[in-house]
C-alpha cells in the first residue's frame, strides 16, 4: 500500500492542459453529462481547489470544487471526485478530497457540503471519516430515481462565535 | 473568467444558405457551420466567446448542441406528431384483420397501463402515458369503439389524479408529476367516459354470451356481430377486454368517490376497490391466453415486456414530446413492466383501501398515529395525496371540524369551555395554520417530512411564546378576573401545555425519522439516544401535566366524584399511555448509556476525524432543535457531562432494559384490544431482552475476551437498535 502512494504525485490545477484530462476522467463516470462550460466554471474560478493524481504519468484521479457565500454562510462544495476503477481502494480519493477540504478551511470556509448516492457505500464511508455528517436525505435526487444524501462537515468555530444558548430569545424561562 | 471575449471576427463569409426545414411564423433556418468553423480557427485555447448576458448561471446551464443527451431537439424519427401519424404510426384501425385489431387494443391497453404506472413513481405524463398516438389526438379514434373509450377513460382518470396531487400542493416530487402543459388531459366529453366505457362493456359482453351459446341461438341474432372472426379465440379475447374495461371503470370511480367531500364516498369507494383488484386478477390471468396467441419468438425476458402479450404495442412515441416534458432535455425513461405496473396498481388500491377504512371521528393524538402507521407500508405519491385530501379539506379536519375544536378536544379542555371569544384570537388562528400544516406535512415522503419538521419547530416555539405573553399580558393587567376571563385563562393554559407536549412529539418525530432514513452512522447513535430520551423525557412531562390539569378542572367542577376506593386507586394508578412512554424512555436511557460506556471502555473504537469533533457533529445534527430550545439546555457539554461516567459495571446494577421488561408485562393487558399497540410492546420487549442479554455478556466477558465486537442492528424495531455480540 504504501509504495504504490509513494508513487502516486498529486498536483494543483495548473491550466488548460489539464482541463481534457479531468473531464475524460469525469464524464466516464458520470451518467449525466456536464457541458464544458461547467467545467470551465469550476476550474477557472477555483483553481485552488481542484486537484490531480498522478500514476507515472497518467492521471488517475480528479476533486473538482467551489466556495462561497451562501445563505450567509461562507461554505465549500464538492462537485466532482473522480479515481480510476483500478487505483480505488489506496486512499486517493481521500488524499485528493483533504488537499481540497484544507484550502477550503484556511480560505475561511465554515462548513464544507456534497451530495452522494444513498448506494455509493465508499463515499459515504470516505466523507464519514472526514467527519461529514449525512444531513438531509433527497428524495429521487438523481435522474435514474436514486435518493442522495446531502453531506455536511461543519469545521470547528472559536468559542466566542457559539451562541449561548441561555440567553437566546426563544429560550423557555 | 480568464480568456473569454474573443476579438470582433471579421471575416468574409458566403451568406448563410437557407435549409429545407420550413420557416415558422417568426423564424428562418440558416446554416452556420462555415461562420462557427471560422470562429473556431481565430480562438485560442480556453477563450470563449459571450455577449454581455451570457452569466456564470447560463454558463452551467448551457448544453452541446448535438449531444443526444444534453440536446432535445435531435430529432430521433418524426419532427412531429402528425408526421408520425402521416407515416402509419397509429393507425386507425389497427389492422383490417379484426383478431390482430383487438390484440393489439388490449396490448395498447397494458402499455397504457404500465405508462400509467411509471408515471405515478414518478416521471413524467408527456413521457409516459402521452407518448401515446392515440391520446395525443383524441378525435382519430372516434370510428374504435374499444380504443377511443378506453383512451377517453385513461385521459379522465389522468385528469382526476393530476387534481388530487395538485390539490395537496406540498411542493415536493408533485411538481414533476403534474406537468400537463400542452398535453390534450382535457378531452371534449370525458366526463361522458363512463358512459361510453359502459357501451362497449356491454357490446363485449353480449359477445362473449353469444360465443358460449349454442350455435342455434347464435344464428337467431342477425344483426350480431362478434367480436372477430375466429369463433375459438372469442371467448379469450372477450374474457382479456372485459377485465381491462371493467378494471378501468372501477378505478375511476374509486378516484371519484374518493373525491366526494367530508369522506362521504368512502364505503363505495371500497366497495370499487374490491372490484379493482378482482379484475386486476383477471388482467393477470389472461397473460397466458394473450401470449400463445402471439406469433413468432419473444426477444428477451417476458419479466421486462410492458404487455400481457409480450409484443412491443402500436402508437408510442416517448420522443414525440420531448419538448414538452421537463425544463432540462430528458433522458430516456424505462417503462415499468407490465407485471411490475400490475404490481403497483395493487399496491395502490390497497393503500387507498387503508385510507378509506379510516375513522372520520378520530380525535388529533389518533389522527397523527394513524397517518404514522400508514406511513410504514412506504405508500406512493398519489396514495399520500388522497390521504391529505381526506384529513385536510377546506382548513379543517375531514373537511368538517373547524381547527379550534380538534385543538381544545386535543387539548383536553373541558367541554362547556370549547366554544370561546378566545378562538378569533391571531395566536390561536396562527395554531390552527400550524395544526393544519403539520397534518399535511406529515402525509409527504419521509425524507421531505423530516425536513419539514424541523423547520417548523421554531413556529411551533413562537407561538407557545406568543400565546403565553398575550394572555398573561391580559389576564395580569386585572386583579378581579370575571368569569368569563378565568374561563379563558383556563382554556389558554390546557392549550399551552398541549403545544408544549406537541412541539416534543415533532421533535421526536424528526429525530426518529433520521433512523430510517439513515442519516445517522453508528458513531452518532450515543448522541441521538440521548437526545431522544431527552425529548421523551419532555413529552412525559407535558403529557402528566396535561392529564393533572384535566383532573384539577374536573375537580372545579365538582363533576368528579373521590368517595369510592376504587377511584382513588385509578387516581394512583399510572396511566398506560404514561407507562408506555417510560418504556421507550428505559430504553433510549438504555441504549445512550450502553453506546457511552463501550465507548468509554474502548470497545467501540472511533478514529478521530482531521477536521472536526463530536461537537461539531453534535451542533449539525441538532441544530433545529437547539436554534427552537427544544429541549432547553440541552447542550453538547451536557451530553458529554452525563455520559462520560458511564461505565459497563454501572449498567448491569441500573439495567434500564430490565425496566423496559417490567413496565412491558405491567402494561400489555391495557392495550389488549389495540392490535398495533401490542405489537409494538412486543417489539420494545425484543430489543429491552436482547440488549439486556447482550450487556451481561459484554460486562462479564469483555475483560477476558478481547475478540468480542459489538455492533448495533435494527432487527427488532425500526429506531430502537439491538446490541449484536460476536467473536471477531
């Protein structure tokens, strides 16, 4: 095991050149199909938090990311993780996945979010080590009528954000 | 974006020559690859071109022109629906040969019924039943008997369930199936169907009389036509319409009797779905005789065929309407078998049966449980719909009782006390919305409900608050209260502690549904029993509080009389309702404190996340129900603080399932004549016996033996889990 992660080289976004690689690894997986223009979206906008596995020279795994404000919350998003058939069950997809949830923490994300395939077992076992929580579970998220569950990492706040729940308004006397 | 507006292209280009796709009224074709070839020569790697509205939002929602799974308008074989009709896709009639004709109708027939089917899990109408021809025109098969009643029928009943669905409005997966724009669901004279389906039922049977008559007889008849021409099929084919014509009608009048408002078509209605079912057994049986008749060798498994048949039906096109079904280009959809589609219609008709059957004099507390129950068997969208319609008609319960009253009869308010000034109070209207929502709410999906439910927390805490500082506010501003205020005061402080003790049965509820749903991991179980026995803990409160205030007005009214030692004794007595929550509250004390201890004692280990704690995913979980202070205080060093103590050697002296098997033996006569209550005792005695089993073992043996795991299954009760011990 570990010999062959020695071997494995992850890399930051870098450019064009890497945008082909990342979608052929991606669209194979996916049954519903991104436009370009989506990965585009992605990559341009935050290239910091998309990363590649390297295999020699061949790419064998992919994380695609996003971050902003949402519902005043200043949150992360995984979009895509990609890692070929044969190199799964090494650990790649979680290095991938922790250099993007890292930058999203120093970039002063609050929280991190996906959604998964009720069935996808490894996801759901990879996210849960992390520490994401299964928030929501979607109903028929998927097109191909499977349910999702909406995934949750909450990164720890500085105690003097916590609100003190004794004195909040709605509290019973 | 980096690299985006490319340089004003100036290039010399022949015009755009004209395509031979016809002009519309504001529209002219024109081919432009040379114009988009040139562009692409003069742009850089990673340049895109964009006018000044082309945003970050049009770009994710952009498709690849040509991409057949992005592009709806790639024509697959007709541009239209009356090309295909041009092109001899739905004839009419089907075929000259009248015994190929009316197999092919009764395989229309199971293909619509199958469409019907797929439609209703939850694609749809434009791609399932209205990919069908003859639907699609309604006045072509007007000259066919058989098919145009039969169209008419499933273009009525279509209509009948999309209003249902429509009516309940919960803004979940109903927003997919009620998309009906541009579809003909509206026919001149549907509402004529039954009649016209009655005509043709009769005309089949009169066929299938004649076939087994004696031939003499048949001769009599000169105007008698059969069904078709060859004599030793008749009866076969007449027997496989009939049941389809008979099933058809059955079911739309149980949707139309179902319909009939304040519950008052129910007990036809069942009667309706009786029939419903018994023709669909007939439907079924008629597979063997409609699949010898079928010539030739069937491609593929018969399992995946959507007709009795198995022969691919006449007249469907689910492309046809591509542009009509759904925002996004669809994808291609697969049609439920045929036997599957049987399958779900039976499902349905039985879920629908339940509905029917339920009480219409149900006081709330029942209500909510019985829409609990109904909840188990998983029943489909439009079963649920009916359901809501039934219990939620006009803002009020069964269409009938006004809110106020379900809520004071609720609320154990005395009953000379009901009718009150208090009810056109805002707080008390705003109540009445909440009651009316939480019965919708509870009739959707489980993972929409459970969302909902904790949403709402917060508006059931705001109006306990807001009630309790109108009517302290006015009953503090006198020292004399006249009668009618101490009235008042008394109806508002019943109402309280029921909100109280609701606003807990919905944060159980949200807590519960997480185990089904599986929202949690086993890591997380510790936390949720103990939050859950938190909240039980609550409910038992308010619901005690609520039964020692029924007893005080009781008392004031000197209605109650304390001579016999009998009453005294029922006064002293528990109630079961009581003993059957301290139950469940012995074993989630029970579970929260096993899961800490064999936390505590290294048996369950959990590796640390890089990212965060226990806290944060303590925070995530049950954020709702802090930001609603339900329960108050109920913090994450709290739960810590009470588990952190907890040892093996504690449990086996404080067995709490132990208590959980007393309190089942002391309580089981109560609740003898209620089957779903015993049932769930006996399932609460399953888990308090195995868990207690399991403990003993752990604690004598876990010191000796390092290979025993422990792991934690639902095999016994759907939210309480068994402790599973085994040699690793």
């Amino acid at each position: 095991m570990e010999s062959s992660e020695e071997l494995i080289e992850y890399v930051s976004y870098d450019g064009e050149d890497h945008l082909p690689l990342i979608m052929g690894l991606v669209d194979k997986e996916l049954s519903e199909p991104y436009s370009i223009f989506t990965y585009r979206y992605f990559v341009y906008l935050w290239p910091q938090l998309c990363f590649l596995a390297f295999h020699g020279g061949k790419c064998v795994g992919t994380v695609v990311c996003k971050m902003g404000e949402h519902r005043n919350t200043y949150r992360g998003y995984i979009a895509m993780l990609v890692v070929i058939d044969s190199y799964r069950g090494r650990g790649i997809a979680t290095q991938l996945v922790t250099r993007s949830i890292q930058v999203m923490m120093e970039s002063g994300c609050e929280e991190v979010t996906l959604e998964a395939e009720v069935t996808n077992k490894g996801a759901l076992a990879l996210y849960g080590r992390l520490g994401f929580i299964r928030a929501k579970r979607l109903f028929r998220y998927y097109l191909n009528g499977v349910d999702a569950f909406r995934l949750k990492l909450l990164f720890p706040r500085p105690h003097s954000g916590l609100i003190d729940f004794n004195t909040h308004p709605l509290s019973m006397s | 974006m980096a690299g985006t507006i490319a340089e004003e292209a100036t290039v010399d280009l022949p015009l755009p020559e004209r395509t031979p796709i016809p002009s519309g009224d504001h529209s002219v074709w024109a081919d432009v690859s040379p114009l988009l070839d040139a562009a692409c020569q003069d742009l850089q790697d990673g340049m895109l071109i964009h006018g000044d509205n082309f945003n970050l939002f049009a770009a994710m929602s952009a498709l690849e022109i040509m991409d057949p799974k992005m592009d709806s308008g790639i024509v697959c074989k007709y541009y239209s629906v009356d090309e295909a009709i041009e092109d001899g896709a739905a004839p009419v009639p089907i075929s000259s040969d009248r015994t190929v004709d009316v197999q092919c109708t009764i395989d229309i027939m199971d293909h619509l019924l199958a469409c019907e089917a797929t439609w209703h899990k939850g694609h749809s109408l434009a791609q399932t039943v209205f990919s069908c021809i003859y639907l699609l025109r309604p006045d072509r098969t007007s000259s066919h008997a058989l098919l145009h009643s039969y169209c008419r029928v499933v273009r009525a009943t279509c209509k009948t369930v999309v209003s249902v669905v429509s009516d309940a409005r919960t803004h979940e997966e109903e927003d997919l199936f009620t998309m009906s724009y541009g579809l003909a669901l509206h026919g001149d004279g549907d509402d004529k169907c039954l009649s016209m389906l009655n005509a043709v039922e009769e005309t089949v049977n009169r066929q299938l009389r004649a076939c087994k008559a004696p031939s003499l007889k048949r001769r009599v008849l000169e105007d008698f036509v059969p069904l078709q021409n060859n004599l030793e099929l008749e009866e076969g084919y007449c027997k496989a319409l009939l049941c389809r014509l008979r099933f058809r009608k059955h079911f739309y009048h149980v949707l139309t009797c179902m319909k009939r408002p304040q519950g008052r078509g129910l007990e036809l209605a069942r009667k309706h779905i009786a029939s419903c079912i018994s023709e669909l057994e007939c439907i079924l049986n008629s597979s063997e005789f409609l699949r010898s008749r079928t010539v030739g060798t069937h491609e593929g498994s018969i399992e995946d065929k959507t007709t009795a048949s198995g022969c691919q039906p006449i007249g469907f096109d689910a492309s046809l309407n591509c542009r009509l079904s759904a925002p996004t280009p669809p994808r291609s959809i697969k049609i439920l078998s045929w036997k599957k589609a049987i399958e779900y219609f039976m499902k349905l008709l039985h879920d629908l049966d339940v509905i029917c059957s339920c009480p219409l004099d149900l006081s709330l507390e029942s209500v909510l449980h019985f829409v609990a129950e109904f909840q188990k068997s998983l029943p489909d969208l439009v079963a649920r719909a009916h359901l809501q319609r039934l219990l939620v008609e006009d803002g009020k319960l069964y269409g009938r009782d006004p809110v106020f009253g379900v809520i004071t009869r609720a609320a154990a308010v005395p009953d000379a006390t009901r009718i009150h000034d208090v009810q056109k109070h805002e707080s008390i209207v705003h109540l009445g919305q909440l009651v009316i929502n939480l019965l919708k709410i509870l009739c959707t999906n489980s993972a929409w409900q459970r969302r909902k439910l904790g949403k709402i927390l917060q508006d059931w805490r705001v109006v306990y608050i807001q009630l309790e500082m109108a009517f302290r506010k006015e009953s503090g501003e006198n020292t004399n209260f006249s009668n009618d205020e101490n009235v008042c005061r008394n109806v508002v402080q019943h109402i309280l502690v029921w909100v109280e003790e609701q606003t807990y049965w919905i944060a159980s509820r949200f807590l519960i549904l997480g185990f089904e749903l599986e929202l949690y991991s086993h890591s997380e179980f510790c936390m949720v029993y103990w939050y859950i026995y938190v909240v039980l803990i609550k409910i038992l409160e308010k619901k005690s509080l609520k039964m020692a205030v029924s007893n005080d007005s009781g008392k004031r009214r000197g209605k109650k009389k304390r001579d016999s030692v009998k009453d005294v004794a029922r006064d002293i007595r528990i109630p079961p309702a009581i003993l059957f929550l301290q139950c469940q509250i012995c074993l989630a004390e029970g579970l929260t404190t096993m899961l800490a201890a064999l936390r505590n004692e290294h048996m369950m280990v959990q590796s640390p996340s890089p990212f965060n704690t226990e806290h944060e995913r303590f925070i995530q979980h049950f954020e709702l129900l802090q930001k609603a202070c339900i329960p108050d205080q109920s913090s994450y060093p709290l739960f810590k603080d009470s588990t952190i103590q907890t040892r093996l050697s504690n449990l086996v002296r404080y067995d709490h399932f132990k208590d959980a098997q007393k309190i089942v033996k002391e309580v089981k006569s109560s609740f003898s004549n209620n089957p779903e209550k015993s049932a769930e005792l006996r399932r609460l005695e399953q888990v308090a016996e195995h868990n207690s089993i399991a403990l003993n073992i752990i604690s004598r043996a876990a010191a000796l033996d390092p290979s025993l795991k422990v792991s934690f299954e639902f095999n016994h009760h759907p939210y309480f889990a068994t402790a599973v011990v085994k040699r690793s």
